[in-house]
C-alpha cells in the first residue's frame, strides 16, 4: 500500500510496480491535500474499454467539436492541442498565452473561484489555471486554485468502465455561506458526460470491421506513451 497527496494506492503485484505519478510524485506539494474535504461525489458508466477512455483523455483534437464550454474556458483547446508548446509556430522562451479565458480563474460554470484560492501556490501554478497527475491504469487528479478534481478509472467489463469523481474543498469554503458547489460540479460534469459519449462513440467504431488500424497523429503523442505503457506490461505478463 502507498499513500500519496491523502490517497492510499494498493498494488497487489509482487512486488509491486514502481509509483510513477505524471509529471511527478511533487505536483500537489503547493496544495493542502491534507486539510481538504471531500463536497460532492458522482459516479459514471461508460459502454467502452477502460483503454479507450485513457486514449481519449491523452488527446485534444476532439476538444473543438465535442467540448464547446471547455474550449471556452481553456482557449488553447480550442486548437486541438492540450499547451503551446505544442503549437507550430511556438520556438523556446515564447512567453506562454494566459491559460484560461479573460477574467476566469477556475474550471467552473461562472469561472470564479469557489472560494478564496489556496494560499501556497505560485504565481505560475495560479496561472496555469489547471494542472494534471495521472497514475495509471487507474487515476488522475486535476489541481485548480480552489479545489481539486478526482476521478477513479475502474474497468467493469471489456466495454464498461466505471468512472467515480471526488471534489474537494477548503472546509472553510464549504462553510461559507456563499459557496455555490454546482459551479464547480457542474462545469467538470459537463466535461465528463462530453467524454463519455465520445469514448462510446469511439467503441462502436473498433467493432467496425472496414479498417484494421488507426494511424496516430503527431497530436496524439501521449496516446503512442500509454499504448507503449501498456505493451510494456502485457509483454511483461507473457
């Protein structure tokens, strides 16, 4: 067992395979993972392969047509990539484009923040507006200036996969009389509903017989990592 950021981990591999959280196991250093309460908790089944929604998730093309709230709120999205750097023209030290759209500071309906934001982060961690770690095969975590986003990646059958969201929250800003917890679950149930019918889309198109194979674009690098995460373990496994 291991605990990392206020979540325990339990392999049951001997021994078990090495913890790897992406980018980095110091990500969520900056926030009080300790002191947060968890506000609200929704679950989701999706009718695909728990592989295809980890695809999905490392990809932005599909953001433009099927997120249209998100690439207002993360401009950058809007152009199918998920940073800058991924832009053609972007060369190094080409000082970044503000992350989120004029006035927001976080992924909500209203694009306030929920309550007062976390007093340790950096003035870039602020504003980046958002940032990921993920550990595969099942979970990530999305840090924001006032709460953090949860989700557990659970398969249940070869096209069911469970999906179970946990957002936390400052008890402090949960006490405070104006703390409106749908902007916030709103926004990123939005978002997640979005996915799932894209993940179920993309499954019915695997049971297509017209065409054998895929062919990834330059976008979709992170897609071609966890195809090779995966590759790794199944050979591993004989």
């Amino acid at each position: 067992m291991r605990e990392w950021a206020g979540f325990l981990y339990l392999s049951l591999g001997d021994p078990p395979p090495p913890f790897a959280p992406d980018p980095g196991p110091d990500l969520l250093d900056a926030w009080p993972m300790a002191g947060l309460v968890r506000g609200h908790r929704e679950a989701i089944e999706v009718a695909c392969n728990w592989k295809v929604f980890w695809e999905n998730f490392n990809e932005c093309l599909h953001c433009p047509s099927v997120h249209p709230a998100l690439v207002r709120r993360v401009p950058i999205y809007g152009r199918g990539i998920m940073s800058a750097a991924e832009a053609p023209e972007w060369e190094p030290g080409t000082p970044e484009p503000p992350a989120l759209d004029a006035g927001s500071r976080s992924w909500t309906v209203s694009g306030r923040a929920c309550g007062p934001e976390f007093p340790g982060l950096s003035a870039a961690q602020r504003a980046a507006g958002h940032h990921f770690v993920t550990i595969y095969p099942g979970h990530f975590a999305v840090a924001h200036v006032d709460y953090i986003r949860s989700v557990t990646v659970e398969p249940l059958a070869p096209e069911r996969t469970r999906l179970t969201v946990d957002w936390l929250f400052a008890p402090e800003a949960m006490a405070d009389p104006g703390f409106d917890l749908e902007d916030a679950v709103g926004f990123a149930r939005t978002v997640l509903e979005e996915d799932a019918a894209a993940c179920e889309m993309n499954q019915r198109g695997l049971r297509s017989g017209r065409a054998p194979r895929g062919r990834l674009m330059p976008q979709e690098f992170d897609i071609a990592r966890f195809h090779a995460w995966v590759e790794a373990r199944m050979g591993s496994d004989g």
